[in-house]
C-alpha cells in the first residue's frame, strides 16, 4: 500500500494576508486561489521542490480548526544557515539555529496567525 501526504491545512485568520506571508516572504508557490461558490474559498500554495502543499480555504466542511494551533511544520533544507538568511532578508521574524550535533539542525519561525514551523538540516546519508 501506498500513502502520499499532499496537503496540510493551515489555519488562519486572514487569507489574503497568509497567502502574501507564504508567497512573498517564504516563497512558496501559489498554486490556486480559487472561489467555487459565493462562501467558499481555497488558496493552496507549495514549498519549492516540495511534493505536499498547505491549503487555507473558508467553508470547507471538516477542515475547521482554531487559528495558529499547527506546530512545528517541518522544511526540510540543505543549508539551513543560508535559508534562514534568505528568509529573514524577506523580512520573516526567525530564531536563532540550534545545533544538536551530529549534523542535525533546527531554527523556527511562526506565520502571522501563530502557526510554527521548523526548518531542519539533517547530515548527509
């Protein structure tokens, strides 16, 4: 059996906002903004050269869940200090990275709603 991840829901308050923080400063790819009725909407963006993308929507039965509570979403990326620096450049508030050893490294950062998100370097196989 095969499962693929594709899409997480990100909830948040404001689309229009989200969709330009995860557009323009983290550099995700906006892949559909789209109004099939008059009560729904769904913006779905993509991290470069990743295979699953978030969705934001409003009226969409059963993907209601209370704004910023999503922690610690994982970007994996190859230089963490590089991506970081690209990302604050494009003003995104980031921490400071934490070296656990062993190649392994974290630094986090939250969208305007709150939701967390983590990117990791791990060490070459």
């Amino acid at each position: 059996m095969e499962m693929k991840l594709e899409l997480v829901p990100v909830p948040v308050t404001d689309i229009d906002r989200a969709k330009t923080f995860y557009a323009e400063q983290v550099g995700f790819k906006l892949d559909h903004d789209v109004r099939p009725s008059a009560t729904v909407r769904v913006v779905q963006l993509t991290p470069p050269g990743s295979g699953c993308s978030i969705v934001m929507s409003e009226g969409l039965f059963g993907l209601a869940m209370p704004v910023g509570c999503l922690r610690g979403l994982h970007l994996v990326v190859a230089d963490i200090a590089q991506v970081r620096a690209e990302l604050a450049g494009r003003g995104v508030p980031m921490g400071e990275i934490q070296d656990l050893g062993g190649g392994m490294k974290y630094v986090g950062f939250q969208d305007p709603d709150g939701n967390t998100w983590t990117l990791q370097e791990m060490p070459p196989k």
